[in-house]
C-alpha cells in the first residue's frame, strides 16, 4: 500500500495522514510456498478430522459413566447430523444412528419395536425435532435416566440448542461443544489438498487439483470466512464446487480455470437479482453518480441478501444531506422517521449527532439541523456501516463543499470520529465497480473502507486487475477527518490561517446564528416577478 497524496497549485504535494491506496499485492492472501503439484501427493483429511473440540467431547461422551448427552452446535452450512456421525466413526468403534425425524416408536420403543436408543450405541437427533414434539422431552429424559448406557447427541444451530434448553434446562449440565467451520490459513493449502483427497476416496468421479485451483479454493474460503488469514469451510458448498470443477475438468487434472468456471456457474444460477439491479442502473432507473461533484451528496456502499439463497451481492446508494436555520441542531434520519430503519441504524445516526455537537455544539446549542436520507430506498435498512458515509454528507452540506462522486465510501464511526471496521466489504467495492464499469471507467474512480477491513479483502480477478491497471482505487482512512480530505481534496483543519472545512462549518454557523442569511419573505417574491 502507498501514501495518498494530493497536487498543490504550486507543484507540491499534500499527504493525507492516514489514508493509504491499496495496491493489487495487497489483495491477495499470503499462502506459505508448498511442496506438493497436485492432490496426488498429499495424504487425506476428512471435515470431520479437523473438528478438535467436537472429538474431545464425543469420547468424553463414550468414555464417561455419567452423561449420556453431548449437545453439537453449529451453524446451518455444514450437515451437522453427517459430520458428529463421523466423528464419532473416527474416534471409536461405536454403532451410530442418524435419526433425523424418529417417530414416537422409534425412539422410545413398545412391545413389538425396540427404541433406537437401545439398539445403536450412539444415536444423533436434530434439536429442531425436539423443539417441534416438546412433550417428548419430558419422557425422553425419563428414558435416559433408566439407560444411562444409551448415548445420545443433539444437533442444531445456536438458536435451536437455545430453544431447546429453555424447555429442557438439565442440557445446561450436559456436555456441550462447537462444529468449527474456521481453520487458520497458515498451512491451508495442505488442509484444503487434504480435502479433496478425502473427497476422491469417497467419490472416483473427482479428479486431482494441482497448486493453483487449490489456492484458488483457499482464496474462496477466506472470502467464506471474511478474513484472510482464516479459512471459511462450509462443507457442502465447498464440496459441490470440487465436484463442479473435476466436471468441467472433462478427464484431466482440475486447474485454476475449472475452479473458476465453476465458482462462475454457482453465482450464475442465483444471482438475477443482482443482475437485475444491475439492469436498472444501466437504464437508469437508479440514480448514481460516478464522476463529478456535489454538495451534500455522497455514494454509499450497501448489501443485499437475497431471500431463500443468502445470495449477498453488494448494491451502491446515493445518500443526500440537507441543512436549514434552527430546529433542534441535531441530523434528522429520515429512514427513521419513516420506519424504515432498523435500531442499529438508528443509533448510528445518534452517532453522527453526538460527533457534530463533539466538535461545532459543545459550548451552545446549534443553531442549524440537518437531514439525512437513503435514496431511491423502499426497503427497511440497519446498520451501521453508512455512519461515516453519512456523516461526511452532513459536513459537505454544512460547509458547503462538493464531494467526489466518483468515489463510494463505507465505515462505521465513533463520537470522535475514529472509523471502525463493517463486514461485507468485498461486496460492497464489487457492486460499486460493477456500476463504474458500466459507466464508463475514468481513472480516478474507487472506493474508501477502513484501515481495519483490509484483511476482509479477498475480490474477484477483474477488481484486482482493475486496481492492478490503476483504472480502480481502493483507499483505507482511520478518521472522518482523512475520509473529507479525500472526498473534498481539503483539510479538516489547520494551524496556519488556510482555508479547512472546519472553518467553514464555523463560518456557516455564525452566520446563520447573527441571522446574516436570513432573507425576508418578500425578496423570494421579488425576485420571482423580475
């Protein structure tokens, strides 16, 4: 990464304090050097294997004389039933049953049917199942208390294993632990080539990946994970794209290539929305500058989850802040005012007022307010990670300072102006490029994020080629006050007399407090008869 520095009329530069450009290296996650060609050469590892926590307490379950219930939790990517069954298959040689909807009989038993908790040393059931036939609980409790021998391990996510244990508080005693899906990535290409070779015994279909398409399948987990130096490994998703790739590889050894085209064929079956929206910024149905400036405007970076899928895609939006003489002095969220806004949002906007009165109202009252809106919006928003975004609206507007449109800015902000990290900046810097493709690209355009979320970044080929080629920037700022200077080209502040933003604002504010822009009614009448 470089230093973002700025032209002076007189040939000089001006470097932004804490504002760097990233550069097409700093894009890439660092995988160690490896020693091996393809898959061929290393030795298998199964999902299951990895699970470290998870088979510590299976064999306290089988070893231990007094629990009988072990309670697996997990989120919903992995199939959570088919990997506590193997790990209890590795780690002994048990009987195991996945039971995924036992009816009554099955499970408890009668006269003419045995319980399956009697006839399996180790049976697995959904925690959702419990929750739909709670007064089962009540006799299944019974049930294991008169067979201590009978093990039993429940599965589920954090918000099933919770429900459950409101109605069947004794799980608070039972062993407990996590289904981990993030690996480090240091030694993640051996993980990952461990993978495909336990993937190969089970399936002859899949083929060998050489170094490349395993690194390419790293760089997917890591952007899975949304941190490069983790690993993101939903079992299912990750292994539908091996089988896709050895597909495509039509017989040879599976390349960077199939690994891509394969990774191109999943997002092409769910992502319409995402290219519908795209569809109306072409025909311009959605408004979004990319070039220019304007006062009290700014581009967002926003997410979209598409319902039924979790397709995420990222969708940039035009915010707009608007300033008038007295009020309450505080910023007016209108998405709030509508209801449409979440709490997170609501007290970012809080946020952004309590960072205005920091600075401009801590010794009287201000005597402007200011509103703040999401265009072209008809949908309920939360968050926090437009908080920066509109608080730089906010100052343009009051300063009266034009803002870069060719830029699209994400952060999240404290009261004293300190940018924090947000999650799904991959997205975002991809839906923001997609539309200044679509444009036309001018040089200048990019993106600004947190110093912080730099190690989230894992983007498609074509935004690091961009950036690579130097027609797309992606820049970090720690403060407000570095964001304004690269949207403004001016400084915050200064100690030398030199026109800054802040004064500006104080400008503004004095004048609008001595009534100096007051005009009476009668000159707008005037002035409309000339």
């Amino acid at each position: 990464m470089k230093k973002v520095t700025f032209k002076k009329s007189n040939g000089s530069s001006d470097i932004v304090r804490a504002c760097y450009e990233l550069e097409a290296e700093d894009l890439y996650p660092a995988f160690k050097q490896n020693n091996f060609a393809t898959t061929q050469e290393i030795t298998a590892r199964s999902f299951a294997s990895l699970q470290l926590r998870a088979k510590n307490a299976v064999k306290a379950l089988i070893n231990s004389k007094n629990r009988n219930i072990l309670m697996l939790c997990a989120v919903n990517r992995i199939d959570q039933c088919k990997v506590a069954a193997a790990i209890v298959s590795e780690v002994s040689d048990k009987s195991v049953l996945i039971a995924k909807a036992p009816s009554r009989r099955e499970l408890f038993g009668d006269a003419s049917c045995k319980s399956v908790l009697l006839s399996y040393d180790v049976v697995i059931i959904p925690c959702v199942h419990l929750n739909d036939h709670p007064k089962w609980i009540g006799l299944l409790e019974d049930f294991l208390d008169k067979n201590f021998h009978a093990k039993l391990i429940l599965t589920g996510d954090g918000g099933d294993c919770a429900e459950l244990m409101v109605m069947w508080p004794q799980l608070e005693h039972a062993l407990q632990a996590d289904l981990v899906l993030e690996f480090p990535s240091v030694g993640g290409m051996e993980l990952m080539a461990g993978l495909i070779k336990h993937y190969q015994k089970k399936d002859p279909e899949i083929k060998d990946f050489d170094e490349d398409a395993v690194r390419l399948l790293c760089m997917y987990a890591c952007r899975e994970s949304g941190d490069r130096r983790w690993l993101g490994l939903p079992e299912e998703k990750i292994r539908s794209l091996i089988e896709d790739a050895s597909f495509f590889a039509k017989g040879e050894t599976v390349a960077k290539r199939h690994v891509l085209k394969s990774i191109a064929a999943m997002d092409f079956r769910i992502n319409f929305l995402a290219e519908s929206e795209l569809r109306d910024h072409r025909d311009r149905q959605i408004l979004i500058s990319t070039q220019g400036a304007v006062v009290g405007q700014i581009n967002g970076l926003s997410v979209i989850e598409t319902a039924g899928t979790s397709y995420e895609f990222g969708e940039p939006v035009r915010i707009t802040a608007t300033a008038r003489a007295g009020g309450e002095g505080d910023v007016i969220d209108i998405e709030r005012k509508a209801e449409l806004a979440g709490q997170i949002h609501a007290k970012a906007m809080m946020i952004i007022n309590g960072y205005l009165t920091k600075e401009f109202g801590s010794d009287q009252p201000l005597p402007m307010s200011a509103s703040l809106v999401f265009e072209q919006s008809y949908s309920e928003v939360d968050g926090d990670s437009a908080s920066l975004t509109g608080l730089c609206a906010v100052i343009s507007c009051l300063a009266k300072v034009p803002i870069r449109q060719d830029l699209a800015v994400t952060g999240a902000v404290d009261q004293f102006g300190d940018v924090q990290p947000v999650g799904g900046v991959n997205e975002k810097i991809e839906g923001f490029f997609k539309v200044c493709r679509l444009h036309g690209f001018t040089g200048t355009q990019g993106v600004v994020i947190p110093f912080s979320c730099v190690n989230q970044l894992v983007l498609r080929p074509s935004v690091v080629n961009a950036v690579k080629k130097g027609v797309f920037h992606i820049y970090t700022v720690a403060h407000v006050n570095d964001a304004v200077k690269l949207l403004t080209t001016m400084d915050w502040d200064a100690d030398d007399g030199r026109d800054t933003i802040r004064q500006r604002i104080v400008d503004h504010l004095y004048e609008v407090a001595n009534g100096k822009e007051e005009i009476p009614w009668w000159k707008f009448w005037q002035k409309n008869e000339d």
